[in-house]
C-alpha cells in the first residue's frame, strides 16, 4: 500500500510546489557556498589575502543557515502542522557565534598584517570570485524572497537576507581585489576585511535576535 505524504492531505497544490522550490533553493544555496568557500580558501592562502579568506570562511557560515532552512522545509513537507522547534533556534544561536568568531578572527588577522606591514600578492581570484558570486547570490535572493512572501515564512525570507549580507561582501571583496589590482593602494585589503567584520558581527547580531523571537514565540 502506497505511503501517504500528510502535505498533499492538508496543503494545495501550489503551496507544495512552493515549498518544493524552496528546498531546492536551499540546497543549491548549500553546494554553492561550500564550493565558493574552499575555492576562495584556498586562492587566500595562495594569495595570501584576507579580505578573501574572510569572504571563503563567510561561505562556511552561511552553509550553516541554509541548513537550518532545508531541515525545515523537509520537516514542514513531513509534517505540515508542525511549528519552529528547537533546532532552528540552536541553529540560529550557532550561525550567531560562527558570525561573532569570524568577526574575531579577521580582527587578529588584520591587526597581524598591519604589524607586519603584509600586503596581498594577488588578487586576480577575488575579482572573479566576488564576480561570479553577485550573480549568482541576485539570482538567489530574488528567488528566495518571491518564495518566501508567498509562503509567508520567515525563516526562508530570513535566509534570503543571509544572502543579500553574502552579496554585500561579495561587492566588498570586489572593489577591495580591483582597487589592489589597479592602484596597489596601501592596506586596501585591511579596509575590506574590516568591511567584512562591521557584516559579519551585524548578521550574527540580527542571528541571535531572530532566536529569541522565535523563543518568545513558543513561550
């Protein structure tokens, strides 16, 4: 006898194509900021620059919020009445502390390279990875936030603001590589990194706000 999925009992048509579409959002967000982290990782080690290692370990964090929006819409799909729970509550407090850590980290680094007077010996990579990535995270967001004003949910319009922050940075290492590249303007590089730090405290700021709204919620 066939398994019957409780979502196509109690939602329409259209709200499980929706919810369909958002998952698989989801999991491009995934595989594409896995992919763009150890890219932009590894072409910061080479490259020796932080603006862009900061950017590949931004990746990492933002993997950790398109996983707690997947487990959710897979939930939602298992069973439609189901309300927030504890995991994305823990997953927002995680992505908080991954965003504040970050923050930390890049302000060593950064105060590192100033001691040092290090400069970055390329920055071809950053260019065309933050290049590729405004595309690629414009067309997510408006994807995103069309799917998620439909269903009303905002753990999903949530994660598309997770984005637009990743388009931000994206623009940050962009004009942080060109202005490099063209002028070999002095500690351009440290100027972005702390471009990426005022994001990455601010986002993990908004993390910690959206749990505790979704605590006061189920309280």
């Amino acid at each position: 006898m066939k398994e019957i999925n409780p979502l196509e009992i109690s939602v329409p048509e259209k709200v499980r194509k929706l919810y369909s579409f958002a998952l698989a959002l989801a999991i491009i967000t995934v595989v594409y900021n896995l992919a763009e982290g150890l890219v932009s990782v590894f072409f910061s080690l080479k490259g020796e620059t932080l603006t862009l290692f900061g950017f590949g370990a931004d990746s990492f964090i933002e993997t950790i919020s398109a996983l707690g929006v997947t487990q959710m819409i897979v939930r939602i799909k298992m069973n439609p009445d189901s309300d927030k729970g504890r995991f994305e509550i823990l997953a927002l407090k995680i992505t908080g502390w991954c965003f504040y850590v970050l923050a930390g980290i890049l302000a060593l680094s950064a105060v590192f390279d100033v001691i040092e007077g290090h400069q970055p010996t390329s920055t071809v990579p950053g260019i065309i990875i933050a290049l590729i990535s405004i595309l690629c995270m414009w067309a997510l967001i408006y994807f995103k936030l069309s799917v998620g004003k439909k269903l009303n949910s905002a753990p999903i319009i949530a994660d598309a603001k997770c984005s637009q922050v990743c388009l931000y940075m994206s623009l940050v290492l962009l004009a942080a590589s060109a202005l490099w590249w063209f002028f070999k303007i002095p500690y351009i590089d440290i100027a972005g990194t702390a471009a990426l730090i005022y994001f990455s405290v601010k986002e993990g700021h908004e993390a910690f706000e959206k749990a505790e709204g979704i605590e006061e919620c189920c309280d």
